[in-house]
C-alpha cells in the first residue's frame, strides 16, 4: 500500500522512461517501477470545505476517458460532495499538459487524493495522437482520482496486479498497473473509506474477479471497521461481450457484504465520444459497491455538456448516501 503524500508527482526523470532494453517480463517491469518516484506516491491538494459533511451527500464516479476537459466536466458533477474519478491525465501532451485532477478540483472547491495508474512511454492511441500539443508528455502519467468537500484523511493507493500486458503494448506502451485510491471521508454520521478504483480491460472476468477479492481482502486487513464505498470503472463485460452478469467479481463483492448499484439494469454507461468513435460499443461497466451503507437509487447521468459535446466515452453514475452503519 503506498501511503506517502506529495503535493505533486515528480517529473519522471531519464532513467525512469530509459526502458527501451528491458525485457518484458512481470520481473524486469516489477523492478524498474519500484524505482520510479512518481509511481510509489500519492498526489494530494485543493481546498477543503467543513471538516465534516452532513448526510444524505451526494457521490459520484465517472471514467473520464484522459478528461480533456477539466472545467466542463466539473460542471456536470457540481452537486456532487464526494467523487470517484478515473482515466485523469497528469502532464500528457494530449490533454495540453495539464494536471486534470488539480485543475478539475480547483473548479469544484474540492480536496484531492490521486495516484498513477501507468507511466505512458507514448503519446497515446492515434486518435488521441490528434489532439496533442505537443511531441513529447511533460510528466506522462495518468491514473485515478478520490475528491471530496471535505479534507481526505490517510489517503493511500493500492496496485492491482495483474500480467503487466500493457509493458508490450505496442500502441500504448504503459510502466504500470491498474490502482486503487481511497481515504477515509468524515461526516457527521461518523466516517466511512471512499475507494475509487479501475479494474482491468484487456482480460476476461476471472482476472477482475481476483482483482476485487485482493482489494476487499486487503481494505479489510486494512481498515477492519469502517463501512466502506468502493467505485468506478469494474469494466464488467469488457472483452466478453458485453455481458456484465458473467463477472463473477459481483458475488465476491455480495459474499464480503457488499451491495451493488449501477443505476437501471438495461441501462448502458458508455457512448460514444470524441476519443471513442464506435457508436456501437455500448456496455454496462460503471458501479458502486457499498457495504455499511445506505444509498438511493443511482442514477445514470449522461456525460454531454450543454451543447451536446461528449465528455467522456462513459457517463457518470450518481447516488446519494443517506445513512452510514
């Protein structure tokens, strides 16, 4: 578990993105990553609100696929009191370079936990290729989110390992794994540990069902008595069909107390958008998985801004917490 805040995540330096001559192997990759600074922190700042929020809050998590638009995608989650971010760019030249999750929270008054997913060796896929600024990332990293009006306490990020297959991608050469972010959230009904995660695409149900056992099994070893909120991008169906009731990642999560909310059943999260062209690539991949917790129905927001531009290639999910214990 990586525990170490920063206010920012260092600029990689040459010895971290000299992996030209490693062999892709889980060992060699394993190796180089311990070694690289900005992979083994956590990134926290912005503002912070009253030290406790009242119920019922309002919580959100949305994949914003790189968020091009930081700004305009705080807009459409303003009411929210919590958020579960994930695919946020930090110093990628496709998103002009800029730090997404910082400048989203500044928009929103918000305190911020983030870590890393991947360390990006590349400029991204060709479609995203389109929209870079410049022909080199100023940092390259890109990863999930946790934000609150309130200040995240003990914040920390939690690797979930997998085949390391995104090492020899040979689209989007990636240094990393897929990643946890959570922090213990204080209301007035006493706290509970907010998790935003992202589990993995390229794979079939089996690997995210281990993925989900690991974090449960962990955050319990963890935090053994806080009711706890996990969320995000579960990529349910990803590489399957599309069919979201084959994760057996659902029955980890019920068999370790959990409830799941993912809005209306037939109701799909993904559209397609500026990055994601396919206008037949809908799926069901977004939820919430809460146990010592009462939540509202979750409702499935579409990611359009006011003129009908697409924030996202996923809308987010949005529910209130009415009540902890």
């Amino acid at each position: 578990m990586i525990r170490e805040t920063v206010p920012e995540l260092p600029v990689p330096t040459g010895a971290d993105l000299a992996l030209r001559g490693l062999p892709r192997t889980v060992a060699a990759h394993d190796a180089h990553m311990a070694g690289v600074q900005g992979m083994n922190l956590v990134e926290t700042g912005g503002t912070s609100g009253p030290v406790q929020l009242a119920l019922p809050l309002t919580l959100g998590a949305w994949n914003l696929e790189r968020c091009l638009f930081p700004e305009a995608s705080a807009a459409q989650v303003a009411d929210c009191d919590v958020l579960l971010l994930s695919e946020m760019d930090h110093g990628m030249a496709r998103t002009a370079q800029r730090n997404t999750t910082r400048d989203m929270a500044a928009a929103l008054g918000m305190h911020y936990a983030y870590a890393a997913e991947f360390l990006e060796l590349g400029l991204g896929s060709p479609v995203e290729q389109g929209f870079c600024t410049e022909d080199r990332n100023a940092r390259g990293y890109h990863g999930n989110a946790l934000m609150a009006k309130t200040r995240l306490r003990d914040p920390f990020a939690l690797r979930l390992h997998g085949e390391r297959q995104w090492f020899s991608d040979p689209e989007q050469p990636r240094l990393g794994e897929r990643v946890a972010i959570g922090a213990t959230v204080e209301t007035t009904s006493g706290p509970f540990l907010a998790v935003s995660t992202h589990l993995e695409s390229a794979c079939g149900p089996a690997h995210r069902e281990r993925q989900v056992q690991g974090l449960i099994e962990t955050l319990d070893g963890a935090f053994p008595c806080l009711p706890l909120l996990i969320g995000g991008d579960l990529n349910t169906g990803n590489h399957n069909a599309g069919d979201w009731r084959a994760e057996g990642l659902f029955d980890v999560a019920r068999a370790a107390g959990f409830t799941v909310h993912g809005g209306p059943e037939e109701t799909p999260t993904t559209r397609p958008s500026l990055i994601t062209r396919w206008p037949e690539r809908r799926m069901k991949l977004d939820w919430l998985l809460a146990r010592d917790l009462t939540l509202e129905d979750t409702e499935i927001r579409p990611s359009l801004d006011p003129d009908g531009r697409p924030l996202s290639d996923h809308d987010a999910i949005v529910t209130r917490v009415t009540a902890i214990g």
